[in-house]
C-alpha cells in the first residue's frame, strides 16, 4: 500500500509567549506499508514535532496526517523508541514487556501473552525474563523496550533517535538488531536520526529537512540490497555516494 501513511501539506506553529513560531511548513510526504524510513535534519528543525503529529499528540494548524486511510485518534496503536529505553527499573524484564497490556486490560488475554512469550523467545531475552534492567546490557534493555512495543502491535513505530545515548560500537550492533526485529516483524517504521550513515544504513527513503521552519528538501530513495544488514550496507560500494548526496543536501542553503 503505497499511501499508507499520509502527511498532506501539514503547517504547525507552537503557541509562545514570545507569539507563533512557525515550525513546519507545507510538509508533504507518503509512507508504504513495511517501509523503513528515516527523517534527517538540522538540531531543532521540526523531526520530534513530526513524530508528535503522527502520532496524533499534536494538531497540525493546517494539512492533514491519515494513517491506513483514516485520520489519527487516541485510539490508533502507534509505537515509539526513545532515546532513552525508559524501561522501569523496578519491574522485571516480563513485568517492563507487559505494561502496555496491563495498562489496556489485556494481561489475562491469553493471544496476546503467547505473542510476547514468543518475541522474547525469538529476540533472545526469555532467559532474561526474570532480570531487571540493570542487569541487562544497553543493547539488550533496547531490545526489551523494542518488544514492549511491538506486543502491542502497533500500526507505525516512531523512532526518535534511539540509538544517540550509546557508544559507537554498541550503537551498531543495536542498530542491526532493532533493524533486523523490526523487518522481521513487517513494521512499517519512521526513525528521526542525526546520522546520515545510520539513516543510510536502515533505510528505503530518507527525507532531509530544512532548518526550521523545517520543509521537505528532498526525498532520496537509498538502492542497496534490503536483504543485507546495516553493518553490511555501510559496506556497499554505493553508500559513500549517498552520504555525499544527502550531506550537500543538508548543508546548502536552499530552502
Ligand atoms: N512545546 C513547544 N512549544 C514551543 N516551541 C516548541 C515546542 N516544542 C518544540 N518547539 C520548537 O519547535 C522547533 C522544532 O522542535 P523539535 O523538537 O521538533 O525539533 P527537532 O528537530 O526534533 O530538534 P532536535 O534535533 O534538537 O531533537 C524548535 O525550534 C523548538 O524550540
Ligand atoms: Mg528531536
């Protein structure tokens, strides 16, 4: 489904003290059913508040965002990942996993407890099941976060630069896992990323943003063999001609 999710002409401004300030403007774009895209732009352009808009927590002053043809309400399952894997540090990994299905009364539905047993099982924490986050390593509280959200079978996943508090080397083993997790499952994915070579490496299209008011740069469709990981694609010959493009598309001065 090509218009899967849809943001037509979309304009914000956040109300001030200072007065409005204008934080996106005419952004237009479509996302298929199971496509992996990443949105990148200057600090401060506008890429939380366009998570926050599909996500419907807000209204966009003008446009419209349709997720599967319909407008966004409290009741569409979105899922997020956080920069911050916001796992409580006083529930067990289990306990963490099923807080979306205890909070919607889903805890005794026995579809919904075999769909998690199997997430764990297949993603490699069931040994894990009884451990606390401190327990866990980063990559592995990623992974349990990722679950939780993915339990409740969310329409979308918002990704908002989850993987920017790690170091370098566990930054790119935890990418290749949420990337493999993620198409494993067919969720269809939006990632806010600073990284042109992270937003490279897991992407079918990658929208580059202005500063803000952020607008719609360019859309840029990324070629290399989806059936490879992320640490292999860094490595195909194609990429650095991507980094180069979508660097100059980032730094030059057209709006
Ligand atoms: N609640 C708010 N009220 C007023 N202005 C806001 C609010 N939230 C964000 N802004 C402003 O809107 C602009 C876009 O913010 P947003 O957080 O979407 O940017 P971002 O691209 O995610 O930034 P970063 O790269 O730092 O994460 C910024 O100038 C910010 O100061
Ligand atoms: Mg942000």
């Amino acid at each position: 489904m090509d218009n899967y999710l849809q943001l037509k002409d979309i304009s914000l401004s956040y109300h001030t003290k200072e007065g409005e300030v204008l934080a996106l403007k005419n952004i237009d774009f479509n996302v298929k059913k199971n496509e992996f895209v990443s949105i990148v732009g200057p600090s401060g352009c506008g890429k939380t508040t366009i998570l926050s808009l599909i996500s419907g927590l807000l209204k966009p002053s003008s446009g419209e965002v349709l997720l599967d043809g319909e407008k966004i309400t409290k009741d569409t399952s979105i899922g997020y990942m956080f920069q911050r894997d916001n796992l409580f540090p006083w529930r067990t990994i289990y306990k963490n996993v099923t807080i979306g299905l205890e909070i919607k009364h889903q805890k005794k539905d026995k579809e919904s407890l075999r769909h998690v047993d199997e997430l764990l099982n297949k993603y490699g924490l069931h040994d894990f099941k009884n451990s606390y986050p401190s327990q866990l390593s980063g990559g592995m509280r990623q992974r349990a976060a990722l679950i939780r959200t993915l339990c409740l079978k969310p329409k979308i996943l918002l990704l908002d630069e989850p993987f920017s508090a790690l170091d370098y080397q566990t930054k790119l083993s935890v990418c290749d896992d949420v990337h493999s997790i993620i198409t494993k499952e067919n969720q269809t994915a939006i990632l806010v990323t600073h990284d042109i070579s992270e937003a490279i490496s897991v992407s079918d299209r990658i929208i580059v943003l202005s500063k803000r008011p952020a607008t719609v740069k360019c859309i840029q469709k990324i070629e290399i063999d989806r059936a490879l990981t992320p640490l292999k694609r860094r490595e195909s010959p194609e990429f650095s001609k991507y980094f180069d493009l979508i660097y100059r598309e980032l730094t030059s001065e057209k709006q």
